[in-house]
C-alpha cells in the first residue's frame, strides 16, 4: 500500500494526541497528577494540537476536503465515519474538562467525571483508528489481531512519553510516569514484534490461482499486464520501493521507536533535574522518528490482493 | 445510507458472465467500455499524457492475461475483469460518506460523485482492483454495468447491454439476471461451471467466470518434433548473423 506522508503522520500525530488524552482524562481526577492550571494547559493543548494537526492533515490526502464533514453521516457501517465521529464527540467532554481545570482549576467531581468520560471516548477513537485497517479483508498485513493492539500500545507509548517530559516542568522527580513510560514502551514493542512476526509467518489466504478461478491445469503466472505504463490501482496498492529495505527499516523503527526511547526512559526514572529532563525530551524526539518509521512500514509492508492480477504469487 | 439492502430470495442480480475459454484478449471491450463511459453516468474517464510516456487514465475495464499450466498442457488465458457488483460489498459499507451504494432493485454497486469525499478507502476495501480514482476530478469511479445503456428507452431492445458485451466479436461475455436461477446466464454458470474470484474472501461476486474447458489434447497440438529441431538450428546458426539475416533465415526455413 501506498504510504501517504499525509496518513501516516495523522495516525501517529492523533493516535498520540487521543492516547495523552486518555491518560490525562484518567490520571488527573484521581490526583495522580499535578493538578496547576499551567500543567493542564499545556498537556491538553498538546494533546488537542496533536489530535487537531492529524485530523487537518488526513483531510489533505482527500479528493474533496471541502466535503469532509459529509464523512460523520455513514457511523452505522463505516470504522473511517466512525473514527471522524469519535473524534469529534471526544472533543466536547475534553472541552469541559479543559475548561473546568485550566480556568476553575477542578479537576474533581463533575468535571473529573467529564475527564474520565474524555479517556473512554479517546480509548474508543484509537480503537476505531486500528478497525479502519484492520477491517480491510484483501490486506492480510492490516485485516488481523495485531492491529488495533498495535496502535492502542503504540499510541500509549507516545502519550506517556509526552507526559513524563511535560510532567518535568512542574515535578522534579516524579515516580510513576517514566515507569509506565518504560511499561508502555516495552509493551508496544512486544505487540510490534508479534505483528512482524505474523506477518513474517503467515500469508494471505488468496493467491493468483483464486483471484483468477484457474489452476486446474497447473501453475498460473502473469503473462501480461493490461497495461505498459502504471496506473492508479499500482500507484495505490502495487506500492514496492519498502521491501528491499525492510529489514533496515524495521531495525531503525527498533532502535529509535523502542531500544533508546526505553534505555532513556530508564535514565529519566534514575536520574534526576535536568538529566532526567533531557532523557524524558531526547525519548520523545527517538520515538516520534521510530514512530513514523513504524508507521511508514505498515503501508508499504502491506500487499493488497489486487497485485495478484499484477504479476504478484500470494499476498 | 452505506448499509446494504436486505437481501431476499429471487432478488434481481444483474450482472456479467465472462468466457474464459473463448476470450481472445482482444481488448475490445476495454476500449467499447472507455468510449461508452466517458461520455456515460461517470464520464468523463479522463486520461493524462495520453500519447506520451507515463500515460496514466482511469478504466473500468482492463485485461490481463495469465498462463495455467507447463508444458504440452499449459495454456494462455485472457482475463477481462471489472466490478464484480458483489453481493457484499465492502467498497460499499466501509464508504463514510454514504456516496458508495448498492441498488436494492438490481444490486449494481454506484458512486453518487456529488457525495464522494476522495478518501480512497473504497478502492482499498475492494480485492478486485475495480474502482479507480479521477485524479482530475478528485472523486472514486467505477463500473456501472452500463446503467445509461441497460434501462436506456432510446436504445433499441436489443442494445440494451452493456458496452463490453455488445462489442465482444467472440462472444465472450454474457449479461443477465444472476438472481434468476432460471435466466440464461445462470443457466450457463450450472452447465460450465462459473465461479467466483477469491470466493474465500466472502465478497460473494455477482459476476462468474467460466473456466477453459480441460479439451483433450490432440497428437497435432504438440509442436511437432521437426518445426522445434528446424528452430533449434536457425537459432545455432544465426546467432551471429545480422539480425535481419536471421529474421529472413527463419523465415526461409518454415
């Protein structure tokens, strides 16, 4: 599959942003939190900025952005229509809560309720993020049980990561951030390697011979493609140039998405003022690069089953 | 609404039954598709750099061409495929804007381009490779099973099918109501044995594909002995002669 710089920074940007969210919607009623109306604008607003800039950003890759609000209507069918809705209902009970904690400072009560009810809302939209691909059934790379664990894990990882640096300006040692930081990265590297490792050892159950209803007589091979030049369905799902270079790619996404953001969190939970401060910034610059890596291998490393008629043996 | 219709027994299933075994790969009806709809429901068809390199432009129809088998059994197979019109068609359901549909009355899938956002996620959903997206116009197209040719008042009755199917001078492709166990395509797909394309990914295609028939293989279908020895030699002694020498050499020895 194509990977669209426009997709993939909208799903690691909102799936951050919805998963800081979250942790903020939960950890903050039950005090676990700095509870200054400072803090709460700055992680909300980064949070919102991050959601925002990847919901804007999606829009970019559409024929028709001017049309975008049409894609709320179809909830009852469709896991996109239901992502854009769920991001959107998100907005208002985080709205109430921003409000209730930057400009009242409460953040308990009604307001912290309002809070928790932000969390299950974002929860749901990462959620619905991971259905979009994992509900694709000719993509055997996106249509399994991998998927919406990896972008619930990998996007909890981002927000803890961005918690325990924000978190710094206010604490100087605080405990329990870049532990679960740590967790979460250890977590979602687990669920990324599990994802390589099916997609390494299983494949689709398509192959020419069913995309073609031949095979009686023996082994079907391509012998000519309809067409000499490229067209949309190769632009779009015959997308190639990653593979050569996946095993590069997948030790970087490694490296800078889980090795160094876990070894600095380490130093960030050890260590302590500005060292510690620098590890939690350094591991969130690591992981948003491993991160978009990652994600740039999960369109290219996919193979839709239209590249069977294109010459491709299995998907 | 992107939800499908309920589906009922004896419900109308217009669709296409192609020949395999007679198909020649003439790509006529690829071109009678393109002529037909660029000027159709979901014209245009634009195409870019037409008579340049890259040429790039949006086709419903498109034509490949297999081999099954190795050897004195193997085959050349021409494939023409476009929308399947499936009975469950997630190009349909995953649409978030409710422009992608399937007609309750016939069950042709439709785009409504005033309602298309462009998200391609309909050509994503789709395993066949039919839809295919005007980069001009910023909106999903597709087959539309000719919809202005089949109910068209001011065609004569009998050009009331399809572009493909009108033009095919093999008469490879046939149209009809898959719904009807009776009609004459149905009847064709019980006696040839039509099947579905990636039936394990439960699309549930409308339109079948009968396979080539097995045929026996007759002593004359095998390249004779001689002709692959004749050949063996022009090639030995031509591979250093001028390319128009061993063109004519070849030619002189048949």
């Amino acid at each position: 599959m194509h990977p669209a710089l426009s997709i993939v920074f909208f799903t690691t940007a909102s799936g951050a942003g919805f998963a800081l969210l979250l942790l903020l919607g939960l950890a903050v009623p039950l005090g676990l939190l700095p509870e200054s109306s400072g803090f709460g604008f700055l992680a909300l607003a980064t949070a919102f900025v991050l959601t925002a800039a990847g919901l804007v950003s999606s829009a970019f890759h559409l024929g028709h952005p001017e049309r975008a609000w049409r894609a709320f209507s179809q909830w009852r069918s469709s896991w996109l229509s239901r992502e854009g809705v769920m991001s959107v209902v998100t907005l208002v009970p985080a709205a109430i809560f921003a409000i209730g904690w930057i400009f009242f400072g409460v953040t308990d009560g009604v307001i912290g309720l309002f809070g928790v009810l932000a969390a299950i809302c974002a929860a749901v939209t990462i959620a619905c993020t991971g259905m979009i691909y994992a509900s694709l059934k000719p993509i055997h790379q996106w249509h399994n049980r991998w998927v919406v664990p990896n972008y619930f894990t990998l996007g909890l990882m981002a927000g803890f990561l961005l918690l325990d640096l924000l978190i710094r300006f206010w604490t100087v040692r605080p405990v329990w951030t870049p532990l679960l930081a740590l967790l979460t990265v250890l977590a979602a590297w687990w669920t990324k390697e599990a994802y390589w490792r099916f997609i390494d050892t299983t494949s689709a159950p398509s192959t020419v011979a069913g995309a073609t209803a031949l095979g009686s007589r023996g082994r079907v091979r391509m012998l000519e493609s309809p067409h000499t030049q490229d067209n949309y369905l190769l632009q779009e799902m015959g997308f190639r140039i990653a593979r050569k270079h996946k095993t590069r790619l997948r030790l970087i996404a490694r490296i800078a998405g889980f090795v160094l953001p876990a070894l600095l969190s380490l130093i960030a939970l050890l260590g302590s003022g500005m060292t510690a401060a620098i590890a939690a910034a350094l591991a969130v610059l690591s992981a948003a690069l491993g991160l978009v890596v990652e994600r740039w291998l999960f369109f290219a490393e996919a193979k839709h089953t239209v590249t069977l008629y294109y010459g491709a043996d299995a998907v | 609404m992107t939800d499908l219709p309920p589906s009922y027994p004896g419900q109308k299933k217009l669709g296409l039954v192609i020949d395999l075994d007679i198909c020649v790969g003439c790509h006529a009806c690829a071109t009678a598709c393109k002529e037909w709809n660029t000027g159709g429901h979901m014209a245009p068809l634009p195409d870019f750099n037409a008579y340049g390199d890259d040429a790039w432009g949006v086709w419903f129809n498109r034509i490949h061409s297999f081999e099954e088998g190795d050897g004195d059994g193997a085959r050349t197979v021409h494939f023409p495929k476009s929308c399947l019109h499936c009975d469950e068609p997630a190009c349909v359901t995953v649409c978030p804007t409710g422009a992608s549909y399937k007609r309750a009355e016939d069950g042709i899938v439709l785009v409504n381009e005033s309602l298309c956002i462009g998200c391609k996620l309909c050509s994503w959903a789709c395993p066949y490779g039919a839809r295919e997206f005007d980069a001009d116009a910023g909106v999903m197209k597709k087959c539309t099973l000719c919809i202005d040719r089949i109910y068209n008042a001011n065609l004569a009755p009998e050009e009331r099918q399809p572009a493909c199917v009108m033009v095919c001078p093999t008469k490879a492709r046939f149209f009809g109501d898959l719904g009807d166990p009776n009609s004459a395509v149905s009847e064709l797909v019980a006696t040839r044995g039509g099947a579905d394309l990636m039936p394990e990914l439960g699309y549930r295609p409308v339109n079948k594909y009968l396979p080539p028939r097995r045929g026996r293989m007759r002593a004359e279908d095998r390249a004779p002995a001689p002709l692959t020895a004749l050949v063996a030699e022009a090639q030995r002694e031509s591979d250093a002669a001028h390319p128009l020498l061993r063109w004519v050499d070849r030619l002189l020895s048949r």
